[in-house]
C-alpha cells in the first residue's frame, strides 16, 4: 500500500500567519491526492480535490500543489476557524490510504 | 441536500460480529461509489473499503481484508459493512463517505456521514 507522510505532525501559529503543510507519497499517485479538514466530533470536510482543485463553498485562502511524491497544503492567512486537524488521502490506487494528519493549534 | 446517516454500531466482544448500515438520500445513489473509513478514538483517519456504484467492484485494506464485507442495495439507497472475527482494534467511529465525482474513476470522498461507534471489548 502507497504510504502517505504529514508534516509537520502538529504545528502552533497565530492568526494571519501562512501555514504550509507537507504530504510525501512512498511512490508516485500523480495528483490522485485530496486534503481535508476535520474539527472535533465532526467528520472530515473535503477542501482540496485532485491535488490542487478547491472544493465548492471552500475558502480561497487554501490551496493545494504538488503532484507525483509531493504535495502541499498552504492557508495563506490563518482565520480562527481554522484551527483543526488536516488530512492528506491518496486514491491513485487501492487501497487508499490517509495521512497520519497534521494538528494546527493557536499560538 | 445530500445525506449520508450510519447506524448499527455497538459493543461486542472479540470474535463476534456486527453489520453496520449506511443509508443515503438526496441523490442517485446508483451512480456513486462509497467508502467507508473509520477512526478510532483520538487518531487519524484508516479508509477500510470501498464498493462501485454497481457493487460489482471492492476492495478493501490488508487490516480488514477477509474479516469485512461491502455491500449494497440500489433499490433501497443502503451501503452495508459486515464485519466478523471483530477485535479490540477495530475499535472506532465508522463513516461512510460519498465518492466526489459519479462513475469508475477513483476520487476523493466529498459527502461523510456522522458515523456510528464499534466498540470491541470483553
């Protein structure tokens, strides 16, 4: 199965800062890679599709890029609706598999 | 609007069994494959398996491999995880998760249930 690493694994930042985060594949998924955010006693949400394609009704302040081993997911100006954990999942192949999931707290 | 609602979670011991339901409305349910993906308590997300739109096609992840079944019902909008041989690490909240996009191609997973709770202890 195709391994997906996060990083940093937790991360602290203040409001306004741009926060950047990392997900390497253990073998190339072409842009087969999505990003969510999840908050406490709720479900995944869906922010980035196909590598870089922000889902419907999602803040342009996220973006995703990378494509083949490489990936990342960058808030350009962190609200505090933000503060969550996010998650990378590749679909290049099954089985699929998540990220181990990146926590952003408040500074 | 699109739903997703899972139900049939519980606690049962180690070696026993459990079918969880998933039940969808608000779109053609026939033309989008589901996930289902599960989290056990305070860690991340461990996708389990997925069924095609016409159930025709499975698979699943080497944890649950030829423990857990996928299923579905068309005509009843219902995905189905059975799941036998449970054990203490099956432990979680189990969702199920609409595919982004309707057909073959392997997408992301844009609609999620509020999951249902397995708890597996003696």
């Amino acid at each position: 199965a195709i391994q997906l690493t996060q990083s940093p694994s937790s991360l602290s930042a203040s409001v306004g800062d741009r926060v950047i985060i990392s997900c390497r594949a253990s073998q190339g998924v072409s842009s087969a890679l999505a990003w969510y955010q999840q908050k406490p006693g709720k479900p995944p949400n869906l922010l980035i599709y196909d590598a870089s394609n922000l889902e419907s009704g999602v803040p342009s302040r996220f973006s995703g890029s990378g494509s083949g081993t490489d990936f990342t997911l960058t808030i350009s100006s962190l609200q505090p609706e933000d503060f969550a954990t996010y998650y990378c999942q590749q679909f290049k192949s099954y089985p699929s598999t998540f990220g181990g999931g990146t926590k952003v707290e408040i500074e | 609007q699109v739903q997703l609602e899972e139900s049939g979670g519980g606690v049962v011991q180690p070696g026993g069994s459990l079918r969880l339901t998933c039940a969808a409305s608000g779109f053609t349910f026939s033309s989008y494959a589901i996930h289902w993906v599960r989290q056990a308590p305070g860690k991340g997300l461990e996708w389990v398996a997925v069924i095609s739109y016409d159930g025709y096609h499975k698979f699943y992840a080497d944890s649950v491999k030829d423990r857990f079944s996928i299923s579905r019902d068309n005509s009843k909008n219902t995905l189905y995880l059975q799941m036998n041989s449970l054990q203490p690490e099956d432990t979680a909240l189990y969702y199920c998760a609409r595919k982004h996009v309707p057909g073959i191609v392997p997408a992301s997973c844009d609609y999620w249930g509020q999951g249902t709770h397995v708890t597996v202890s003696s």
